[in-house]
C-alpha cells in the first residue's frame, strides 16, 4: 500500500476547500429544501388544503436504505377546517407519491413534545 504523503502547505489547501465548500452545501440543502416545499404547496393547493406546519426528511425504502426522494409531512387545514397529517415523497422533478392523507392523530404533536421535535 502506498501512503500518500502531504506537506503543510497541501493539508492547509484540502482545510480551505473544505471550510469554503460548507457555504455551498447549505446553499445546496436549502435550495432543495425550498423546491420540495413548493411541490407540497402545489399539491396543498390543487387539493383545497391550507398547510400550517411542515417538516422535511431523508425518505428510506423498507430495507432501510435511503432513497434519492425526501419525506415531506404537512400539517394541513382542509375545507372543512379538519386538521389533516399528509406525508408525500417528493423530489427535485415533483411529487412521486402521496404516502399517507390521514386525519391529524393528537397524540402526534404529544409524540413530537416528547422526543423535542
């Protein structure tokens, strides 16, 4: 095995490019952040609900192994007032598929209180 060796002067360039790389991450994961919430709104919109909360997450297949979609839940009002828990997967390109459009369960928000989400 070949060891690689770095002077002082590399390390410190590789701290740099890492350190300046950070700012266009955060870019990055807003940005997709910002489009998969506009999916959601579209969607919210099309079927007459209004969103009060939302929360957004990696999605995993059932064998664990994430995916390239991401999980957005919606705190949503429907027409009727009725509090709705919606979980749609999303990605860059749209909505792949509504996952659940359940009644808003109570005992969610004791869940969240919890565990300080």
């Amino acid at each position: 095995m070949i060891a690689a060796k770095l002077n002082a002067i590399e390390i410190s360039l590789i701290v740099a490019a890492g350190i300046l790389a950070l700012p266009l991450m955060y870019a990055v994961h807003r940005g997709l952040n910002y489009c998969c919430l506009r999916h959601a709104h579209r969607f919210c919109r099309q079927h007459g609900f209004t969103i009060s909360r939302w929360r957004c997450g990696p999605l995993f297949d059932d064998t664990g192994v994430k995916t390239e979609f991401t999980l957005v839940e919606l705190d949503c009002l429907d027409g009727q007032k009725h509090r709705r828990l919606i979980r749609l997967s999303v990605w860059l390109f749209g909505i792949r598929n509504v996952l659940s459009d359940d009644k808003y369960p109570e005992s969610y928000d004791e869940q969240a209180l919890q565990t300080g989400g």
